[in-house]
C-alpha cells in the first residue's frame, strides 16, 4: 500500500434519477473524508435518467475538492454522459460503448398547456446543458450533438472513437493496485 493510502472504486451502474443520485452524493462524501484516502475512482455505467438530476451531478462532480476518475465500464448512454464528462480523468474499459439519442420527457398523468410549455422550456434548456457540456470537455462532431434533439439519428460511440473524440483519454483495464500502486477498496452505492 503507497504511503496507507486507498485508491476508493465506487461502483455506479444504474439510472440516473434522485434516490441514486443522492446515494452516490453520500457515498463520496463517505470516502473523501476517510483517513486513507488516496484516490476516487468512479466504475460508471448508466443509460441515462433525469436530465435534470445529469445537471446537477455533473455540477456536484465537477465542485469536489478532489479529482474524480470517471472509468467507463459498459454502456453509457443518453443524460449519462454529461455526468461521465465531470471526470478530472476519464478512461474506459474496451468494451464500453456511448449512446447518443433524442432527449424525452415523460408525463405523469394529465398535464395543462402551462406545464406542457414550462416543460418544453425546460427540456430544451437541458439539451442545451448537454451539448455545453460536451463541447467543453470534448470534441464530438456536430451529428453527434444534433442527436440530442432529434435533428440526427442516434449514435453509438465505441471506445477508439470515444477516445479520438476526447470522451475518454484511454481504452484500459483498471489493475489490481491503484495509482501509484495503492491499495484498492471497491464500493458499492
């Protein structure tokens, strides 16, 4: 173990919708304050979820006081790589893959015009967060980013294109021991 101190692997493999989230949320700050923490490491594999709860993560991420590896481990897809980008480092195994779609909204009963359009607005303002999001962390053609509202058919990115379009920095297999060989602890959220 390098200096007693833990490379943290916490599993994260489903939806993104609140309850996870908010898991996720508690199990970080968990680690982070642990005596032997060393490093964090995120096994990401989700097909998307909330985009409202995407945002919020990708922001929660993107503040801690620590980097966080992303590490794709299967599919990706949908509000799930906005979230994926918050990675300080973000690498993925050869078989993972990025699924690129049309954003939705679902409804839950009977709805009034206002809270059809106050949705509208809303999605439209998330699809306009992902498309930042992706621009900012990396280099997907337009096609691509057009997917998110429907101007292009769905996209499946796999792990070479992934990394000549910056979503990824390497195609690898995590190993036994963590950066500069710590111990490794997996968690679960």
């Amino acid at each position: 173990m390098a200096n007693g101190k833990t490379e943290y692997r916490l599993v994260f493999g489903v939806d993104i919708y609140s309850d996870a989230v908010n898991n996720l949320r508690a199990r970080i700050a968990d680690i982070i304050e642990r005596d032997d923490f060393g490093a964090l490491t995120i096994l990401f594999s989700s097909e998307g979820g909330s985009t409202d709860n995407s945002l919020a993560l990708f922001n929660f991420l993107t503040q801690l006081p620590v980097p966080v590896h992303m590490h794709g481990m299967g599919h990706i897809g949908s509000a799930a790589v906005p979230v994926f980008l918050a990675g300080s480092k973000r690498t993925c195994s050869p078989f993972a893959r990025f699924f690129f779609h049309e954003y939705v909204w679902g409804f839950d009963g009977s709805r009034t015009l206002y809270q059809i359009d106050e949705a509208t607005d809303l999605l439209k303002s998330d699809i306009e967060f992902a498309r930042k999001t992706m621009r900012s962390r990396a280099n997907l053609p337009s096609k691509i980013l057009q997917t998110l509202d429907g101007q292009a058919d769905p996209s499946i990115v796999e792990p070479p294109e992934a990394k000549t379009y910056g979503l990824v920095e390497e195609i690898v297999e995590l190993g036994k021991t963590g950066q500069g060989d710590m111990a490794v602890a997996v968690w679960t959220t």
